[in-house]
C-alpha cells in the first residue's frame, strides 16, 4: 500500500478497529533505511544481546508504525520473554499494563463479549477496562495507566501484559530487545521456542560474549522464572508474523489458519480504495 492511500483511509474511514500499519523491514529498504538515521535507540535499551543472533536469524524486533484514531494493539505479553519500547513521534496513545502475574482469563474478552473483534485494542477498552475500575478488582492486578505524547517513550518489561489505542492518527517507532537484566527468562523461552536459534546464538557467546554463555550454561529449562508467555501474540510486541533465518522451530510449524475477515475489513476490501492498492501490500500487527 502506497503511503498516500493510507492517509487518505487514516483520515476517512469509520471502521470500528482501523488497519494498523507495522513495516517491520523499513531497516533494510534501499531508500526506507534512511529513517535509521533520524533516530537512535535510547541509551537504556542499547544492549540488545540478540544482536549476537544476526540481522537475518534475529527474530522481527524493530518497526515503524503508523494508526489511526481508535486502532490498536489487543491485551498480550511479548514472545520470549523480551522487554519494549517505544517512542512517540506524534499523535497520543493510551496504555494499559499489568504484572506477569495477572491471570490471563481476566484481562482477556471472552466469546460473546466483543462480538468478531475480541483482538482489538478498541474492544477490550469498552469490555474489560471498566471490569478493572470496579471495587471487587483485584488491587495487586490494577493497570498502570498511560497517556504517551509526541517525543515521550514508554518502557514494557518482559512478561507485561499491555493494550494500547492511539486516540489520534499516531507515528511511533518500537523495538523489542533482550538485555544482561532479563536474559535469564529470554534465554529459556528461546531454548524452548526456538531451539535452532538458541543454538545460533549459544555459538555467538560462547565467540564474542563468554560471560553470557556462562551464564546459558547455568539455566535450567525446566526453571520456573515466574514470567507468562501469551501464544496469542505473534513473534514480537509490536510484532508481525513473519519470520527471518533459520527459525522454523516448533513455535512455527503449525499451518497458518484462513482468518475470517470482520465486517469492516470486507468492506474495505470491497472499497474502492482497495482497488486502487491491491498491487501493494501492507503488514498489520495482531498484537
């Protein structure tokens, strides 16, 4: 999809959960890598250990991302265990985020509550956020809140339940990495996820970081570390599906499901808009 046919959608369409553009490979377009330049990784979250893993087998971790009024992200945890961010460059964004420890079952919508779009961002504001303002909420399970504007960045530790709705049309650019802190967890989930990047990536230590091979060597797989692993989420937090390398692991070898489309994106693939795009391709975030 041409960048000008999604603005004109972004600013005219009603949809009830709007396309929400992720372009996870902007970093490797001839022309588009240029917009590396004009931003650099906060000095918080520079030490991205799956850096070691390569470019090509690394999973999806860097992209642009574009919303408009009402889309967003549905409630989910970041696979493996990784951590986030991401930096607003304008519009605003609303969050919510709880502990690991939040029991799935309460924060996800239940069939009969969002109708076909139990996914969206949108939903799960109108059917469970109310459930968290009420009395008989848990207090060890209250959301912390955010409202995120233009230049503010937003921290999502690994293993964090998180939702968010862009209330305006929203750019951003988002990351999600593994550092010394939480490789512990990163580490064993990869182990069990992605075994034949787990062994790329041991072999990269064990060359270039020798203390965080010796500290692999020490984790047990059956170790317990208190952090959930969400399987509706896809391979990254602000993540598509798509994969890179040599990571047909067992987390990937289950065909992919014909998905039913929701009234609003039939219409949109019946618009005239989708005429005029069906030769471009646009990438949208299930997260």
């Amino acid at each position: 999809m041409k960048m000008k046919h999604y603005v004109e959608y972004a600013a005219n369409n009603h949809d009830d959960s709007p396309l929400y553009l992720f372009d996870t490979n902007f970093g490797e377009h001839p022309k588009k890598s240029q917009l590396l330049d004009d931003f650099e990784v906060p000095e918080y979250f520079r030490d991205d250990l799956f850096r070691y893993a390569s470019e090509r087998r690394r999973p999806p971790h860097r992209w642009f991302v574009i919303g408009p009024t009402r889309s967003g992200t549905g409630i989910h945890i970041d696979p493996l265990g990784t951590s986030a961010w991401n930096a607003l460059v304008s519009g605003h964004k609303r969050w919510c985020l709880f502990p690991t420890s939040t029991p799935k079952e309460m924060l996800k919508v239940q069939p009969g509550e969002g109708w076909k779009q139990r996914e969206e961002g949108i939903i799960w504001f109108q059917v469970i956020y109310p459930k968290t303002q009420l009395p008989s909420w848990p207090p060890e399970y209250k959301p912390i809140e955010v409202l995120q504007r233009p230049g503010e960045t937003i921290f999502v530790p690994g293993g964090w339940w998180h939702v968010v709705v862009n209330l305006d049309l929203t750019f951003a650019v988002t990351q999600n990495f593994c550092s010394v802190t939480n490789f512990p967890v990163v580490w064993s989930k990869t182990v069990k996820g992605r075994p034949k990047l787990s062994k790329h990536w041991y072999r990269a230590f064990k060359e270039r970081r020798p203390e965080i091979a010796a500290v692999a060597d020490k984790i047990d797989d059956k170790t317990d570390f208190g952090v959930q692993s969400d399987s509706s989420s896809g391979s990254s937090s602000s993540s598509s599906s798509s994969t890179s390398g040599d990571e047909q692991d067992a987390s990937e070898k289950s065909a992919p499901k014909k998905r039913k489309l929701s009234p609003h994106r039939r219409r949109y693939r019946e618009s005239p808009l989708r005429e005029r795009t069906q030769n471009g391709s646009a990438s949208k975030k299930a997260r």
